[in-house]
C-alpha cells in the first residue's frame, strides 16, 4: 500500500465513530492473523489465551502511547468499557 492510500484510509477511519473503528480493528485483526497464523513450538498443546482479555491488554498497552490532547480509538474503547 502506498503512503497516498494509507493517508487516505486513515482519513476514512477518522471519519468513522468509536462502535465502527472497533468493528474495523476487528476485522483487520481477523485479516492479519489469517496472513500471519500463530505456531506454537514450545508445548503440545497450545496455550490457551482468552482473546478479549487479551484485547483490553493491548488497549492497554496503546492507552499507554497515547497523547492526551488527541482523541483516540483507545479513548474510545476506554469510554465503552466503563
């Protein structure tokens, strides 16, 4: 993807409200693991991760590089969390 269609998706995203980007970061997520499955190498069986706790962990983790005078998806997914 070219910067010109990035820019142009980002201005789209930013057009979108908080319910919708979440349903997009969904679907790219969906998107991505399929391009990059996981392997597990170190056990038989793999570990089990619930996906929402691991979800709010990256929240977390993006809420931690937030700048506070831009609103965020993160803002956002903080905001409905509560």
């Amino acid at each position: 993807m070219t910067d010109n269609t990035l820019d142009q998706a980002q201005r789209l995203v930013d057009q979108l409200t908080p319910v919708d980007q979440v349903r997009l970061l969904a679907y790219v997520a969906s998107r991505v693991a399929q391009v990059f499955p996981t392997t597990s190498t170190t056990a038989d069986r793999p570990e089990k991760v619930d996906a929402w706790e691991r979800f709010f962990e990256l929240g977390e983790e993006l809420a931690a590089t937030d700048t506070p005078e831009c609103d965020t998806l993160t803002a956002a997914v903080l905001a409905m969390r509560r």
